[in-house]
C-alpha cells in the first residue's frame, strides 16, 4: 500500500534541516506551545472572541459565555498568567481586555484560514 504523506526516498537534506534547526533555536517552542494552549479550551476561546469586541467584567463574559462567574475567573486567572488578558479595576467591578492587538491579529488570521478551507 503506498502512502502518500511520506517520501518514497529516504534522503536527508542537511543543509535544510540545519536551517530548520537554526531556526528553532531562535525560538522557545515550550513558551509558544504553552500559550497556543490559551486557544485550545472552548470556554476561554469564547473569552477571548468577546475581549476582540470590547472590554468586559466578568459577569458579562460569564453570560457571554454560558459558564458560571467562577468558571470564568479561573480560565482568566490562566489568560492573565499566560500575558493574553489584561484587568482594570473600577470600584467594585474588573474588567478584562485583550492584553494587546496581536491576539486579536492571531485570531484573525485563524478566522481568515478556516474560511479558506
């Protein structure tokens, strides 16, 4: 039975894989791999889709996101360490935001992608 997802040839390219290798080494795959991890979880997902629109407290993204109040502070808890979420205290409410644009450019591009399929 043939497999297409490999090579029928076993050869390897050195120059490319020492390329590759060079690479990953300007990189730290465990710190990407652990915040890629932000993304996997349906309920912070949806935590995250509805900071893309617009600052919320917890009780709002509880709502949005059809969990309990402390459903979300425990999974906010998690984004904040992960430097996704930012909060802002205002009296007795906190409020979370996206801790910058680039997670929204990450979700974007996602978005664009699974279009495109």
């Amino acid at each position: 039975m043939k497999d297409d997802e490999t090579c029928e040839v076993l050869v390897v390219d050195k120059a490319k894989v020492n390329h590759a290798r060079e690479e990953l080494e300007k990189v730290d795959i465990e710190k990407m791999a652990e915040f890629y991890k932000a993304f996997s979880d349906t309920t912070r997902l949806q935590i995250i889709m509805a900071l893309t629109v617009e600052e919320l407290c917890v009780c709002d993204l509880a709502t949005v996101a059809g969990v309990s109040i402390s459903a979300v502070s425990h999974q906010l808890r998690y984004l904040r360490n992960l430097s996704v979420v930012h909060k802002r205290k205002t009296g007795r409410k906190v409020y979370y935001s996206l801790r910058d644009e680039h997670i929204s450019t990450i979700l974007n591009t996602v978005k664009e992608h699974l279009d495109e399929t």
